[in-house]
C-alpha cells in the first residue's frame, strides 16, 4: 500500500493542533495504560493498522501483557481488566461507534461510580482525538513501519 499524501508536510498547522490535543492529553490524570488502552481499541474498531502498530508497542514499553492486548478486542469475555478499565472501554467503543447510539445513559452512568465529570471529560477527549488521527492515517494511507 502506498501512501498517498503526507499531510504532516502538507499541512503542518492541522499537525500543530493535533500535537497541541496530544500536550493537553498527557498533562490529564489519565494514565498510561488507560490512554493506552483507549489508543487501541478505538483504533482497532477503526481498523487502523498504523496505529494499532504504534500502541500496541508503546503500551508494551509501558509494562502492558501480551496477553491483555491480545484479548483487548474481546475484553467483555475475560476478567484480565479491571470494572474501571470495561467502563472505559465500554466508552471508547460508544463514542468511537457514535452513529450507532452514542455514550449510553448506562455507560455514563456506570462511568461515575469511577470518574469524576473531569476525568470523563478527558476519557472523551482522548478518544476524539485517537479517532482522528485514526481517519488522518487510513485516509492519508500511513504506511506500518516495517
């Protein structure tokens, strides 16, 4: 597959204004295994290979198991995360598939027995800004690193 454009280069002010989201991202309480585990399941739905490529290495270097990241796509079935981690990953499914119903009343409810409004406000900001980048490399054509 060939890429098609660098939009980087292109367009560095729309690279500006994602990296400045990626700043606000890592100055949040969230943390590393949760950005993380948001980066990925909403780049697998996505079907995003670069950047399924590109967390799944830095949730490794981050301590994340194999295991875990292997069974992420069925994560409902195994009892390897934590209720806090499902209500998140319940989240980023729903925000990321927001033309099927968007975040449910019970996924946000179930959301506040773990996050503060804050905190939900940056799990939402996080998986708007991974969807984006998700679009930016499938439609630019962003090429997996060999």
């Amino acid at each position: 597959m060939n890429t098609r454009l660098n939009i980087a280069t292109l367009e560095p002010q729309a690279y500006k204004a994602m990296y400045a989201l990626e700043a606000y991202l890592a100055a949040t309480g969230l943390t590393k295994t949760q950005k993380e585990l948001i980066k990925i399941r909403a780049s697998q739905i996505n079907g995003c290979a670069f950047c399924i490529d590109m967390h799944t290495k830095d949730a490794l270097k981050n301590g994340e198991t194999t295991q875990r990241i292997f069974l992420l796509n069925a994560w409902r079935e195994t009892d390897l995360f934590t209720e806090e981690e499902k209500v998140l990953l319940a989240i980023t499914e729903e925000v990321t598939l927001v033309h099927q119903h968007g975040l449910t009343d019970e996924t946000y409810a179930k959301a506040q027995q773990f996050f503060d409004e804050t905190r939900i406000a940056q799990i939402i900001m996080a998986i708007a800004t991974i969807n984006a980048w998700n679009r930016i490399a499938i439609s630019s054509r962003t090429a997996v690193p060999k």
